[in-house]
C-alpha cells in the first residue's frame, strides 16, 4: 500500500511540472494548447539523443536540451500563438493541433519510429524510501519537478515580473494602463511553459522509453490535471498532478494498467460536470454555465 | 431553401456523372471517401455550427455507428439493415451523453469534457479486445453481398456514400430555416437573451446532438462497410473526432455546403500529399499536412464559404479595424444596431448562407 502511494507520489511529481505550463498558458493567455504534449516529447527524444551521443549524462543533456527549447518556444510564440490569441476556441484548437501534427512528424523525420531507451548509471541505481526501492531517476525527476513548479508559484507571487504576468492575467486592460506591456508577458509566460514540458520530458526518459508518438498521451492527462486543479492554477496542477499520480497507481495495481488511462477520464467527466472550476479555480461569473465568458 | 436544392442537386449529379464514367479507382476512392466524411461534417455542423456546440466527442459517435451493426451481425445475426439504424439510434443515445454536458459547460470546457468522452469510447474499444478486437481491431469479410452492405464495386458505394450526404444535407435544409434552426442559432449567438426571449436551451441543444448524433452513426456504419476494417484507432481516435470539426471549419461553419467544401478539400489534400511527396521519408507529408492545416485556420478563420460571402468592403472595413488599438476601433465602430456584426462575432453572424 505504502508502496503504491509512493510510486504514484513520484510519478505525479513530473505530471505537474508538465501540467503547470499548460494551466499558465491557458489561464494567463486564455489559450488551449493541444500541442503541448508534443514538448514533453521533443524534451524526451532530444535528451536522450544528445545524452547518447555526446556521451553525456542525461541530467547534463536535459539542460542543453531546456536552452533549445527556450529558443523554440519564443519562435514558436512568435509566428503561430501570437496570432490565435483572442481568437476564438477554434482558431486555437485547430492551430495548435495543426502544430502538435507538424512537431509530431518533424520528431517523426529526425528520429523516426523507433523507441528510443536511455541507460545511465545514476538513473537506474536504486534508492530507499521509506522501505520501498525506487529508481533513482523517477526521484530525481520528482524533486526536480516538485522544486520547479514551486519555484514559478513564488516568482509569481513574489516578484514584480511575476506580480505584473498575474496582473495581465487579471484585467489586460488595466494592466496597460499602469504600463505593463502584456506582449511581453505572454511571451514567457508561453516559453516557460514550453521550457518546463521540456525538462519534465528530459527527466522522465531515463526511466522510461519514448518515440514521436509520445507526447499525446501527456497533452490529455496534463488537460485532465489542468481542469482537476482549476484553470490557470499553480496550486492546483501540483496536487492535480500528484493526485492523477496516485489515481494511476492504484488503478494499475488493483483494477489493472490497461484501465490506467480510462480511471483518469472518467475523473475528468466527473470533476467537469460536479465542480468544473476544479480544486482551486474560481467560480464563473456566469452561474447558468460554467465558462460562460469564453 | 431552393437554391441550396438546387445545389444539392448539382452535387449528386457531379457524384452520379463520376460514378458513371470514371475508372479511376483512386479518385473515386477519394470521392466516396470525401462523401462519407461530408455526412459526417454535416452532421457534426448541427450541433457545432449551427448549435455553437464545439464538440470534439464526434469521434466517439462515429465509432458507435461503425461497431454498432459489424457486432450486432457478428454476435446476434442481426440483418445488416437492421443494423446500420439501430447504429444510428444507439449513436443518438450517446449524443445525449453530449448533450448533458452541453447544458452545464460552455467553451474550452465543453470542449475538453467532449474530447473525454470520445477517449473514454476509445479506451472501453481497446480494453474489451474479446468482443471488439481490441487495438486490431474488426475486419469485414470480403463478399459480394448487397444485402450486407459489402458490394465488389466500388461504385455501388460511391451511390451510398452519396445517398447517406443526401439524406444527411436534406434534413440540413429542412432545419436551418425552420423555427428550430433559428432557435438553434439564436443559442449559439447569445444563450441569455434566447433564453429570456422563450427559448428552450435544453429542448433545442438535446434535438440538436440528437440529429447530429444519427447521421454521424450512420455515417460511422457507411464507413465500417467502406473499408472493411475498423479499429479503435480509424473510427474513435482524437485525430478522428477532430476531423468533421476541422472540415466544417476549413468549408466554413454557418452555412450547410461548408463541410462538403472542407471534407472534399481535406481528403483530397491528405490523399494528393501522400502521393506526391512519397512514403520515402517518413513523416514529411504528414508535417506538409500539419502546416498547410496551421496556416489555413490562420488566414482564414471564417472557411473558404466565409471568404466569399463577406462583401469586400466590409472585409476591408473589418480588417483595418482589426490592425487598429482598441480606442480607434471604439471611435471608427459601426451605429449600434450593426456593432455586432462586427469585430470578434463576424464569424458567425454575417456568413449565414
């Protein structure tokens, strides 16, 4: 029992540091982002190839990898989200799935189809927690994750860059008024997101295999997260994604892995339809319908 | 009404006309393909475009209808026919599912919530591999027998995939200037004000899946005797169930021949890439597929009907108004009673066809 918390603990970890980007990209840009699955992937393919052939560690590999992405998601916010934003759910959903299409099939050119498998000392040495072994690589990547996504609640809540995001966030309008310029929030807003998906992609492929077709798998569980904390919620993609953790490894240990996925889909419909603002979300103004000003 | 009879009528006859004297396998694949995903957009556009009811649950509709009548002959003997409307009766039972949610979310939930429900069909398709075959899937036998479906033609399906778009556009028709068309539209533009004005938000949305939930289960059965082969994957994925939303889109959404457009110009497109671009290098035409998708739903967010119907100066109007900062476009906004045709809401009042 003990040990099925655990494991779920440490999985749920990276699920959130995945999770946090898509809920501030959704909540501070109001976007829905159905390529960010896609991220994770290129995070996973791109770590384990620069680890193998560099010869590297992964966790070296992973930062190398986080300074491309970084470049990657100011491009890709450039040319493709800058100009869905504000538009309606449509432009966005079929956007960003017309971009999860060509990133898919870019990895699909570089890469190719195959599952790519990364052997590393560190990673696939055990550690003790409280009496249960684990691999060292699904700790590092909690601890990692747990670390990053606390660290982005306090930059926003601490600091006045992160005070200032919250306040385009809040009211755009009012936030120019004061002189904040909202371009420049969506853009790393939008790049951290990216950024995160990255590395959470880079510490889960030590322990795990990856291909091209990766990333969609994590696109819908980060959403099941998002919606389950509440829509642009810091807070609620940590316990979102420490919860999908657990839900999965009790459904995998006691009903069976094939039901994992379903058990999570299931949650999903039932939070939408009993408490759609999720754990941590606010009510809508509308109290006839539940994301009434979308 | 009459003149989109009339261009009904023209289609079929172009579809009849092709049947009759083309031998190109592959492009009357296409054709027949393209018809069957046109019922399907259609379909999907009474509850999407007519309704405001963004549904990405499609998928999961689509694949009742494909599954319905294959198990149903499979494991009971149930004739074909039979079959093929109990599918499209069970896929109006599921819609209902859709509806539910309709009547609680809105936007990027509703969305989100409906996207669940076609993985749930996905999952529940893959897991109980003993009856449905799980991720192989059903494949159908291959014999000449009408009475099942199954022709050796392909001819003989280019007439039924064109008899499912006709049904499916004609009851299109027949709704969209009716009383409960205009209710339909009345929700999709201001849910509050149609309600205060005495219309029934629950009646019109459950009638609305309802309706798009039978033609997408019979165009789901079209398709599962069409290739002969279904899976999980080919009839309930998430690509699936994006698809009849993007091709209404693509066509344009307010009118009832924008699917048409969109499914003939997605299915050519991905079929024209494939043969151009090769299979030598894995993934380059689905990255084509991907960017062409991108940069279309940028330029145009209205679908190609929605291009043609906007008058150009209006067009021009709208447009520097959209390069304008907000207090211009204050200032430059149109009398009151025009103020919401233009800016965000064009899209979907001006291009009623």
């Amino acid at each position: 029992m003990l040990d099925v918390i655990i494991y779920g603990l440490l999985a749920g970890g990276v699920l959130s540091l995945v999770a946090v980007g898509l809920t501030l990209i959704f909540g501070i840009m109001d976007i829905t982002n159905f390529a960010h699955g896609e991220f994770m992937m290129l995070g996973m393919l791109g770590t384990a190839t620069v680890s193998i052939s560099l010869g590297v560690s992964p966790y070296v590999a992973v930062l190398l990898v986080a300074i491309a992405g970084i470049v990657m998601g100011v491009v890709i916010h450039f040319v493709i989200i800058k100009q869905t934003l504000g538009k309606s759910l449509y432009v966005q959903v079929f956007a960003t799935f017309g971009l999860s299409i060509l990133l898919q099939s870019i990895a699909t050119m570089i890469f190719g189809t195959k599952y790519i498998a990364l052997d590393d000392p560190l990673a696939s040495s055990r550690v003790n927690i409280f009496g249960t072994d684990v691999e060292a690589a699904k700790l590092i990547a909690f601890v990692v994750g747990i670390a990053l996504v606390i660290g982005i609640w306090f930059w926003l809540n601490k600091t006045r860059q992160g005070r200032e995001i919250r306040a385009v966030a809040q009211d755009t309008y009012a936030a120019r008024v004061v002189g904040i310029r909202p371009g420049r929030a969506y853009v790393i807003i939008f790049t951290v997101g990216v950024v995160f998906a990255v590395i959470a992609g880079g510490l889960v492929v030590p322990s795990q295999i990856a291909n091209a077709y990766s990333g969609t798998t994590f696109t819908l569980i980060s959403f099941v997260i998002v919606v389950l904390g509440g829509f642009g919620s810091v807070p609620g993609a940590l316990v979102g994604g420490l919860s999908i953790g657990l839900v999965q490894a009790f459904t995998g240990v006691y009903i069976g892995t094939q039901w994992q996925q379903a058990s999570i889909f299931v949650i999903f419909v039932l939070v939408l339809l009993l408490r759609p603002q999720g754990l941590f979300g606010r009510k809508s103004g509308d109290s006839a319908l539940v994301g009434g000003h979308e | 009404m009459k003149n989109r009879l009339i261009i009904l009528a023209a289609v079929s006859a172009a579809a009849i006309l092709i049947a009759l004297t083309s031998d190109n396998r592959f492009f009357i694949d296409t054709v027949i393909l393209a018809l069957i995903f046109a019922g399907f957009a259609t379909a999907w556009n009474f509850a999407g475009g007519m309704t405001g009811l963004f549904s990405l649950g499609h998928g999961g509709l689509f694949a009742v209808g494909a599954y319905t009548p294959v198990l149903l002959r499979e494991y009971f003997g149930v004739p074909t026919l039979v079959g093929v409307l109990l599918a499209a009766v069970f896929a109006t039972l599921a819609a209902l599912l859709i509806g539910a949610m309709s009547l609680r979310l809105r936007g990027h939930y509703f969305a989100l919530a409906t996207l669940a429900f076609t993985v749930i069909v996905t999952i529940l398709l893959t897991n109980f591999g003993s009856v449905t075959g799980g991720d192989e899937g059903i494949s159908l036998p291959f014999a000449n027998s009408p009475m099942d479906l199954i022709f050796q033609e392909k001819t003989s399906y280019l007439y039924l995939a064109l008899g499912l778009y006709i049904i499916t556009t004609l009851t299109a028709i027949i709704v969209i200037d009716s009383k409960l068309g205009f209710q339909m539209r009345a929700l999709r533009e201001d849910e509050v004000t149609a309600r205060s004005m005495g219309v029934s938000a629950l009646r019109t949305k459950l009638i609305a899946v309802m309706m798009s939930g039978f033609f997408s289960g019979l165009a789901g059965a079209v398709f599962a005797h069409y290739t002969l082969y279904i899976t999980p994957g080919n009839t309930a994925a998430v690509a699936v169930s994006l698809q009849p939303a993007l091709m209404a889109i693509i066509g344009g959404m307010a009118g009832v021949f924008g699917p048409l457009v969109g499914a003939f110009l997605i299915t050519l497109l991905k079929q024209q890439l494939i043969t151009v671009i090769g299979a030598d290098i894995p993934g380059l035409s689905n990255a084509f597929y991907g960017g062409l998708l991108l940069l279309s739903i940028l330029v145009l967010p209205n679908g190609l009907i929605g291009l043609g119907k906007l008058p150009p100066l209006q067009r021009a109007r709208n447009w520097i108004a959209s390069r304008l900062p907000p207090r211009h476009r204050a200032e430059s906004a149109p009398p009151p009673g025009d103020h919401d045709s233009s800016g965000s809401t064009r899209s979907t009042t001006e291009v009623n066809k």
